[in-house]
C-alpha cells in the first residue's frame, strides 16, 4: 500500500537538500526509489488493487510540480514509472499488469521507456528496432539512446517493429543481449541513470508484447507519451515555482550599493514576468488535468499546450533567477543553475517545442472546423451514400 | 475527391447502427478535412496520423460510453467509420448480455 500525498510532501521536503548531491553525483541514492513508492510518488494514479493509490489526474500533476520543485532527475523517476504503468495498465495483458503495476507503484521495479534511436528521434515511426519471431519467443535487435533510467531499470519498454508494423514488447533488463550504456556528464537530468541500450537478438516470450503489432507505436507509445508529457509540464510548473520563489526570497535580501535588489525596476519586472508565466503554465496544466478527468478527446492536445507552455516557462523563469542570483547562480552546486539545466533538456523530452507545435495547430483546425459551422472551414458530411 | 479504399462490406446495406457511422464520420471530417466514405479505410489512406489514432478511441469510448479494452485493439474495428460502428453494436450488446446474467 502506497501512501497519501501528506507523505509525498513530507517525503520531497525531507530529501530536498540532498538533491545538489544526487546531481553532482550523477545518480539516485538506490534507496531513495524504494523510499519515494513507499511515500506513494510512483504511479499514484494505479488502481488500488495494483498498489496505486488511484490519485486523480490533478493529483498526479500536484505530485509531479512538488517533485520537479525538488530534483529534475526523481521527476523523471516518477514520469517514467508512470509513462510505464499507464501503458501497460491500459493495453497491457492481464497476466503484464498483474506483475509489473504493483511493483512499479512500490518502487521494487524501475521502468524504462525505450522508443528514441540514432537515426528515430521527433519520428518515432521511422524506428527500426526489429522484434522477430523465434520458435516460440521474440528477439529483439535495435539500438535504442537517451533512456531515462536505462542504466538501473528492471524492465524496459521497447518500441520496434514486427513484421513491419509498430510494435511494443517489455524486456527484462536480465535477458542475454542486452548492454547498457550509462551517459555521463551530459547538460541536464544528470542523476536521472540515462543510458544507450544495445540490443542483440535479446530472447523474450511472445507474452512480453504489449497490445498487437500495429499499435506499438500509435497507442501503446502514445500513450506513455501523453502521460510523461502531462508529468513533465507539470514537473516544469514546479521547477518554475522552485525558481521563482528563489529568486523572489535573493531580490528581497540582497542589497548592492545600498539598493536592495527587489528596488531595482529591472529586477521587479523580471519577477512580474516570471509570475505571469508561471501562473499561466499552470493554469493550462489544470486545464489539462481537468479534461484528462472527464475522458474529453482533447485531453491530448490540452497536455501536449500545457508541455509545450511549461517547459519554455521552466527554461525563461529559470534562466531570470540564474541573472538575478548573479554569480551565485553560476557557482557550482547552484540550485537555479541546476534547474536552468535540466529545464534545457525537458523543452526536448517527450516533444520538443517544434513538435508541439504541430499537434496544437492539429487541434486548432479541429476546433476551427468543429465551430466555423457556415464559414470558411466548414466541412459539411454529405450522406451516408458511398461516392 | 481523395482515392477512398472501400472494404468488401457494403455499409449501406447494412443493419441500422443509430447513426454512429455518421457520427463518426462528422467527428472524422473535424480532423481529417472531410468527412470519409463510410467504408473508407482512413489509415491504409494514410489520412489519420498516429496522434489522431490514439484520440479516436478516446472519442468511441466518450462519445458511446464503453472501454475499449486491450483484445479489443484490432485495426478492423476502427479502420472504417462502418467498422467502428459494428464495433460499438457489438460491445453493446455484450454489455446488454452481461447486464441480463
């Protein structure tokens, strides 16, 4: 049994001064996983009778802003154990829920979500990982990079292709074949175990797919993506909070020259700025998660707005409290140093702002043609005659 | 007109589906441009994208109250407006069935 989210919130503010440490160490303290699904950060939203404490969509976005208000890296724990559960919750088999949800909400198992490959980034349908038939198991052959957690997860969701067709399978990160390697030193999320995966010929039974080949790609990565994009806009609110409130408390204390910083018109409107953004970002994550709740269809196109918003919110308000801490924001072990980091990397993750872009105009049109009844746009459905 | 991709069945002569093949169809024009033939196949057409894909279900599952479920992810229930309505008259009955039991 998972915990509520008075435990959560106590668990983040008792960690929250290791979380420096945890980036310059490049890694998560091995018991910190176990200790983040005891206070109910992992896969919140799983029903109860698979160890989830059935957290509503707002709920899991409150969890996600306080961790990414906290460490980048354990946001991105909680985004992958949920990209994963949320995945395998819905087009899962039975027999795949029943094993790996409980264990993925208690934190016993580490997830991974591996679909980006050198030459397959932005298009996912362009992945030639190949899943093939081998007597009565599958082996599965790719190169697979940038995997959060890739360097410590138990079991990896993979996206290839079977018989030509987007497919989705769970590898067990035990299984021959299989080689991790850890990436070291890159920008941002430096203590979130990212590694390159090689895979080579790995055996895994036929019973490891998730849903039939044809919806690897479309439904099963879909929907680990819409998930992760929700967990990270909301994790960016919470960096963007974090970053704000620093730089708000380093203004009101700091005198220079006798001038308090927060007297200093430019740094005020740097503050007024960072409000506006942050306050919207937010907004559009409640809106995201209210959608989310009633099942409406644009729930998808409302997270990915609420991503493509907070994740350029994350990168400005945290670059305005770099400036306006000054040196002190460009020492190392900076807090909002580390935060304009990381933010630098979750405007790519799970969409990058280009991406986004293309699906919001998607809805846009729909919205248009759904409402311009009349006018230009307008698509009449002619009758049910075949032309 | 587009190249439509008709499936053997003719959905015109078909049982009545309590208009969910229109339905559908005007949902589909929303985000395709214009409405498809009710036996198009708007995915070997290549006019609906993976995102959209994934959206499509969550409108079946709002718009007729039901869960698509795993073994139901078969593209020939959702290929076609005629084929999504065969599939909304079918787990409808199940539901009917199982709701008599």
């Amino acid at each position: 049994m998972t915990g509520r989210p008075a435990d959560a919130a106590v668990f983040l503010e008792a960690v929250r001064a290791g979380a420096t440490g945890w980036d310059g160490a490049r890694q998560l303290p091995a018991e910190l996983i176990r200790e983040a699904g005891r206070a109910g950060l992992l896969a919140a939203d799983l029903p109860h009778h698979y160890g989830g404490a059935g957290a509503s969509a707002s709920d899991v976005g409150e969890l996600s802003a306080r961790t990414g208000g906290v460490c980048s890296s354990l946001r991105a724990l909680v985004t992958v154990q949920g990209m994963v559960a949320a995945a395998v919750l819905r087009w899962g088999t039975a027999g795949q829920r029943e094993t790996w949800l409980p264990r993925f909400a208690s934190g016993e198992a580490v997830a991974a979500f591996a679909a980006t490959e050198p030459d397959a980034g932005s298009e996912l349908a362009a992945v030639r990982t190949r899943i093939e038939p081998a007597g009565s198991q599958l082996r599965v052959t790719g190169r697979k990079v940038w995997v959060s957690f890739g360097e410590i997860a138990d079991v990896v969701l993979v996206l290839g292709r079977l018989d030509g067709a987007p497919a989705a399978v769970l590898v067990e990160t035990g299984r021959p074949g299989l080689r991790r390697r850890p990436v070291r030193d890159q920008l941002g999320l430096r203590a979130a175990h990212i590694a390159h995966l090689d895979l080579d010929a790995v055996p895994v039974p036929r019973g490891n797919l998730v849903a039939a080949p044809g919806f690897g790609l479309s439904h099963v990565a879909g929907t680990a993506l819409d998930h992760g994009r929700y967990t990270v806009a909301w994790g960016c609110v919470g960096l963007a909070a974090a970053c704000h409130r620093l730089a708000t408390g380093h203004a009101l204390a700091r005198v220079q020259g006798g001038v308090r910083l927060s007297d200093h018109q430019l740094v005020r409107a740097l503050l007024a700025r960072s409000f506006v953004d942050l306050t919207a970002a937010e907004q559009l994550c409640r809106r995201a998660a209210a959608l989310r709740t009633a099942g409406d269809p644009e729930f998808l196109a409302a997270t990915v707005t609420a991503k493509y918003a907070a994740a350029r919110t994350a990168d400005s308000v945290s670059r305005d409290a770099v400036r306006i801490h000054g040196s002190a924001g460009c020492d190392a072990g900076s807090v909002v140093g580390r935060f304009l980091r990381d933010a630098a990397v979750m405007q790519i993750i799970e969409g990058a702002p280009e991406v986004n872009e293309m699906h919001i105009a998607d809805h846009v049109i729909r919205e248009h043609r759904r409402t311009a009844g009349g006018h230009p746009g307008h698509v009449p459905v002619p009758s049910g005659a075949v032309p | 007109m587009h190249n439509a991709i008709m499936t053997s069945r003719a959905p015109a002569a078909g049982p009545p589906d309590d208009g969910v093949t229109d339905e559908v169809r005007s949902y589909l024009a929303e985000a395709l441009g214009d409405a498809p033939g009710p036996g198009e196949d708007y995915f070997a057409t290549g006019r609906v994208n993976s995102l959209f894909a994934l959206q499509l279900i969550v409108f079946v599952e709002a718009r007729f109250g039901l869960v698509v479920e795993p073994e139901d992810l078969d593209l020939a229930h959702f290929r076609t407006a005629t084929a999504i309505a065969s599939f909304v008259a079918a787990k409808r009955a199940a539901t009917d069935a199982a709701g008599r039991r």
